[in-house]
C-alpha cells in the first residue's frame, strides 16, 4: 500500500479556486441585473399592486392595467375579476349581488389594511 499514496491537498490552491468561481458567480450576477434592469416604470401597462393568498391555491390580486384597477380571484383553474374603478376616482361600492371581498377591498390601501388585521 506505500506506493498508492494520496498526494497532499493543496489548500489554498482549492479555497483560492473555490473564491474566484464564488466572485465569477457574483460578476455574472451584478451583470445580469444591469442588463435586466427593473421592471416596473418602463412603460408597462399592467401593475401588480398587492396579492392575498386565501388558501393553497387560490388568490385574491389587486392589478392595475392604465387607468383602471381591478380586483381579481385566481384559482388553480380561473382567473375572475370581481370588481373594476378607474384607477384615480373612488372605488365602487358593492351592490346586492356582490358578495365576498369584492366590495370590501377597492384598493391597494384597503388591501394593506385588510391584511394587517387580526383575526
């Protein structure tokens, strides 16, 4: 077994490696984002404003597409809007026929304060 010898690790040959593809990573990275840039403020149209998960798989959305913000309910399989005002003026109130949160969650705001309440 003396001629099957392990030759010694160099150390810091392996963490000086493991530190350059660590920064090469981070380069790549920095890089990325910059070609990227953000997202919002570029001339999109559509605006995500606030989402609520009220379950596994379903989701109320607040959107703002324009000048019109919309209410949305998304399940695994449909997307339904469940109230639309335009994006400046006061939210609609609900009529007979609305039920659920709808009516009670016209805007961002209100969406930020329904979720910071305590059950």
């Amino acid at each position: 077994m003396t001629g099957s010898a392990i030759p010694p690790v160099d150390w810091l040959q392996l963490v000086s490696s493991f530190l350059l593809v660590v920064g090469l990573l981070a380069i790549v990275l920095v890089f990325l984002k910059r070609v990227q840039g953000p997202q919002a403020g570029r001339g999109r149209q559509i605006e995500l404003l606030e989402t609520f998960s009220t379950g596994a798989r379903q989701r109320l959305m607040l959107v703002r597409v324009k000048d019109r913000e919309f209410l949305l309910g998304s399940t695994m399989s449909e997307l339904n809007c469940l109230a639309e005002w335009p994006a400046s003026a006061t939210p609609p109130q609900p009529t007979d026929k609305q039920v659920g949160l709808a009516g009670r969650l016209p805007t961002a705001q209100a969406l930020g304060q329904f979720l910071k309440r305590k059950p």
